[in-house]
C-alpha cells in the first residue's frame, strides 16, 4: 500500500509539474485564454494577440505593448472597462502596475517609457470590468529595450546631409587648391573698414556685440569670427575696442579672438583681457549694461552681430541716439525688421554667416559658403519640380521630403 | 496708494529705468548697476543649482557615473583662464563646446529650416475647387520663396536677370518685416500697458 501511494504520489507530482510547465509556457508565450472563465459569473475575456517589442527609432528607455480587443470589450458582454499593463522583471511574480488604457476601441497601444535598458522585462495583461473583476492574464516577455543608432524612416535626411557635405568638402577642397571662388559684394561688410576708420578718425571706441545666445550657437560663431576681423582693424588704427557679453564662454571665446587679431597684427601690448566684459546672463540686465555703456563711451562704431531677441530695438535705438554708424547682422527673423529700421547697414539672415568667409577669404569658409549655395540651388529646382508636380496631382516628393 | 515696501521699491526703480528716456542719470545708473548686479548673481546661483548640481555634482558623486569627469576636465579647463600661462587650456573646452553644438544644430537646422521649408512651398498653383485667391496665396508663395533665395544666393552678382529677380525678394523680404515690425510693435505697447498699470493700480491705486 506504501508502495502504491508513494507510485501516485510521485506520478500526481509529475502530472503536476508538466501541467504547470505547460501554464507557464502557454502565458509566456502570450498564449492567454481569449474566453472568458466563468469563476466569479461576470469575469471579463482576455485581451487577444498581445505583443510586445522595442519601440523601433529612439533612444531606448521604452516597450511597446499591442493588444486587440477583449470579446467582452465593445462586442460580447460589453463589461470591459479598462485594461491594466504590469511590468516585473521574473515571469512568474513581481508585477507592478505601469499603466492603464480604457476600452472602447478595436486595437490597442500602450507605451511603457520608463523602462532600463538591456535589462529584460515582462508584461501582464488583464482586462478589467467596472466592479473589478479581471480577466485571465496574459504574460508576454522576455523583451528589452535599446537604443538605435540609425532612423529608419529618416533616409532623406542622410540623402540631404550627404548632398549639402559633399558639396561643401568639394567646394572646401577647391579653395584649397587655389581655385578663385566668387562672392559677391555685400554692402554691410564693405562698410566695416570704413565704420571702424570713422571711430578712428573721431577718437572714440567701436562697441561689438556678439549678441546674447551661447557659442553652442551658428549666429554666435559667426558673431565671433567677424569680431576677428573688426579686432584685426581696430588693432591696426589703435582704436579702442568694447565688447560687452552675456555669457561667461562667449568672454572667453571673444577675449581669445581679440588677443589673436591683436597678436597677428603685431601690437600684442595693445590687446587687455578688459576690452571683453562680461555683464550678466540677464537679457534685460544685459540691455541696461550695454546702454550705460553706451551712453557714457559714446563708441563712434556699434557692431550688432549675433542672436538677438526682445533687446535689439532697444539697444539699437540707443546707439542711434548718440550718433553711432551701426552695423547690425542676424538671422533672428523677428528682431531683422529692428535693425533695418534703426541700423545705417544690416547683414539678413544668411549674410551674417556669410560674412566670416567673405571678410576672412579663409578657403574653408568660402568652400562651405559655395557649398551652401549649391544646396540653394537644390531648394530651388525641388521647388519647381515638386509644384509642377503637386499642381498635376502627384505628391510623392512632398512625401519624400516629409521627415518623421 | 499702496503701503506695501516692495511696491514701492518696484515703482521707485520702474521709475529709475523711465528716467532714461530723459537722459542718462544718476537714478537710472543706480537702477542699471542695481539690475546688472543682482541678475548676474542671480544666474550664478541659478545656474549652480541647476547645472552643475544635478548634471555634474549628483551624477559623478551620488550616482558614481564617471564619464561625467570629462565635462568636469573641461569645465577645470575653463576655470584655467586666471592663470595666464596654462590659460590656453581654456581653448579645449571652447573647442568642444562649438564642435558638439556645430553638429548637434546641422541635424536640426538641415530639418526645420531646409527639407521642412521646401515641403512647405510645394503646394499646387491650381488646387482643385479653390478660390481664385488661394491660386493667389499660392502663387505668392512659390514667387517669395524662389526670388528670396535667389537674394541670399552669393556665387552670381546681382546684375542682369539675377538682380531683378533678387530685387523682387527684397521686396518680400520688406513686406515681411513690415508685418513683423507692426506686430512686435503691438507686443511691445502692451508690455509698457502692463508697467502702466503697475504704477497707476498697483502702486498708486488710482485706476
């Protein structure tokens, strides 16, 4: 009898076993009942074909979890009214609660985006009725997140970049190899020698300001770098020069710039760290500090070259009043109609970055400068073909040209 | 009149920075210097707490990530402009700065203000069932938008066709910034309305 038990014991322990392995393969592999279990009368059907997967293009951090509706859902019963999304890390436990969707629709997506990298994760999926009961879960899993290096819905992009880099690395080359490259003349810069021999021949300072925006910034860089130029001039007619900034990098970036036009020029004793000030961070502070300046240097010469906001018309109206020839150049499209209006000379949008390689002639400035006009000339055959083609009724480089 | 110690510090320098308009004054480089100091320790501190604290400090020290001891070196490099003879360390960081904000920007410009504006402009000069002024709408467009980038195109003089095409952008160029100018106009005279009103309801109470 011993015998007997232990035999059926032992043959109820495998029987159970397989049955549980059999349980956990079929929710693992997102197998759950998609009829409702009649254990309480009113248990709500299971979600049908869950899934999961990386979300596809981003930086990871985030699972994507698909569902299709519950029979119960908007057919069946109708008593579905919400589906609730646990994550653990271990299949079988440690489900925590990341999310829930109300019913109502055919087709279901949740996104979970606070997940770990590389670390594997699964995910339960009930359905829920008003008074709380739920359904059969659905386990789905293992799945873990990463990082894509590239997008694969942004290949016009990678064309546009490889187009506008090509252009530019030959045209660089070509500069190089000391091919003339044509640049037309641009009145704001053939009026910064003479803007600075005024200030000399008045015996007042010239006042550069390289707008308010960080060097993380194009229209910075090139504020920078036509401050090279004006430094060079200044330094050569011995001029007094003020640059006044509003952040701590651009001083060092200015200060860097200035002492080597002054260094080039062979009047290094001529160059002080204090011609570079730094004022404050503050858009509005800074605009009082540069009007101060103003009024009390009277600078003959007021360079505006940068980005600029709220405080252009009012530091531009300033130098105005006290009689200074004002040179402004930006590419902020609402502060251009400021410095037209109350500047002698104002370089447009592209100019100011144009203006580095049309004053320093360095070969790689005037290669991306004809590289850049390539990719203009590009913009303006799409333009036609593309409208030729819209007003006959086809869309497909609007399409092409849509980034996601 | 309000009895409030702040209102009137408010009114009293409002007052200082309206005086400018008189002509420079000691009230008004009271209240200049007054501005200038407080906003750059201000943003001292701001920039502090929330730079260097949470994006440095917690993550090298609390967080022990140690890659974040490369924009320590390079902020240490910065601060090495106040000695003179290892200043130059200085032009690393500067360097770094404008390289990664160069290439991190090229993405975002070579979007918004290139494939997204020639999309923009590919709209179809005869659109089924419109009115005669959107084929007008349109055509202006497609008019502005060409002859605009053929102004700022630098390879071709302006002379010839090339110049009448390039004058007619600068045309659009002006009407654009007229409206503009018209409209930041407006935002600016409800800004002085805001001060106006500071002074006559809040400070003086007579509005």
């Amino acid at each position: 009898m011993r015998n007997l038990s232990s035999g059926r014991s032992s043959y109820s322990y495998w029987l159970s076993v397989h049955v549980l392995a059999l349980f956990l393969a079929l929710l693992i592999s997102g197998e759950c009942s998609a009829v409702a279990t009649p254990t309480s009368g009113i248990r709500p059907g299971a979600p049908i074909n869950p899934s999961v997967k990386d979300r596809p293009n981003d930086e990871g951090g985030a699972i994507e979890i698909t569902w299709e509706a519950s029979f119960d859902d908007t057919r069946g019963r109708g008593i579905v009214r919400s589906y609730s999304i646990l994550r653990s890390t271990e299949a079988v436990s440690g489900f925590e609660k990341v999310g829930e969707v109300d019913s109502g629709r055919g087709r279901y997506l949740f996104v979970d985006d606070g997940v770990e990298n590389g670390k594997r994760h699964f995910y339960k999926l009930v359905s829920q009725t008003s008074s709380g009961a739920i359904s059969e879960p659905c386990i789905i899993g293992p799945i873990s997140a990463s990082a894509q290096w590239f997008h694969s819905e942004r290949w016009n992009m990678l064309i546009a970049l490889i187009i506008v880099s090509a252009s530019v690395l030959t045209f660089i080359s070509m500069a190089r190899k000391g091919r003339d490259l044509y640049i037309r003349p641009i009145a704001g810069l053939q009026a910064v020698d003479e803007a600075v021999g005024r200030a000399t021949e008045m015996g007042r300072p010239v006042l550069y300001i390289p707008g308010i925006l960080d060097m993380d910034d194009v229209q910075t860089i090139a504020g920078v770098a036509i401050l090279g130029r004006v430094a060079r001039k200044t330094a050569e007619y011995e001029t007094p020069l003020t640059v006044p900034v509003s952040r701590s990098v651009v001083m060092s970036a200015a200060q860097e710039t200035v002492k080597e036009a002054y260094w080039d020029v062979g009047k290094p004793d001529a160059f002080h760290p204090e011609m570079v000030r730094y004022l404050t961070d503050d858009q509005f502070g800074f605009a009082a500090g540069v009007d101060g300046i103003m009024l009390r240097e009277k600078p003959a010469t007021v360079f505006f070259q940068g980005a600029f906001y709220a405080e252009s018309l009012i530091l531009a109206e300033t130098g105005h009043s006290i009689g200074a020839v004002q040179i402004a150049g930006t590419a902020m499209t609402s502060q251009l109609p400021f410095f037209v209006t109350a500047c002698d000379y104002t370089l447009i949008g592209e100019e100011l970055f144009a203006a580095g390689a049309y004053l320093t002639e360095d070969p790689r400035l005037l290669g991306s400068l004809k590289g850049q006009d390539v990719a203009k000339g590009l913009a303006i055959v799409f333009i036609l073909i593309g409208i030729i083609l819209e007003t006959a009724g086809f869309h497909w480089l609007t399409e092409f040209l849509t980034v996601n | 009149m309000t009895a409030d110690i702040g209102t009137w510090l408010a009114a009293f320098l409002t007052l200082c920075i309206f005086s400018f308009l008189y002509k420079d004054n000691p009230f008004y480089k009271f209240a200049e210097h007054l501005f200038v100091g407080i906003s750059a320790g201000y943003w001292l501190c701001y920039h502090f707490w929330n730079t260097v604290k949470p994006n440095l400090y917690d993550n090298l020290v609390e967080k022990g990530e140690w890659q974040y001891l490369l924009p320590l070196f390079l902020g240490i490099c910065m601060l090495l402009r106040l000695f003179s003879k290892i200043g130059w360390f200085s032009r690393w960081a500067i360097a770094f700065m404008i390289g990664s904000g160069a290439g991190i920007m090229i993405i975002t410009y070579l979007q918004s203000n290139f494939l997204e504006q020639i999309k923009s402009t590919l709209v179809s000069l005869d659109p089924a069932g419109s009115s005669w002024t959107q084929v007008a709408n349109n055509s202006l467009l497609f008019i502005g938008v060409v002859t605009g980038l053929v102004y700022f195109f630098f390879s071709k003089a302006h002379t010839g066709i090339t110049g009448g095409v390039a004058r007619v952008g600068v045309v659009f160029l002006m009407i654009c910034f007229g409206a503009s100018f018209g409209y930041t106009v407006m935002a600016r005279i409800s800004l002085l309305i805001g001060r106006m009103y500071f002074l006559l309801h809040n400070w003086l109470g007579v509005v």
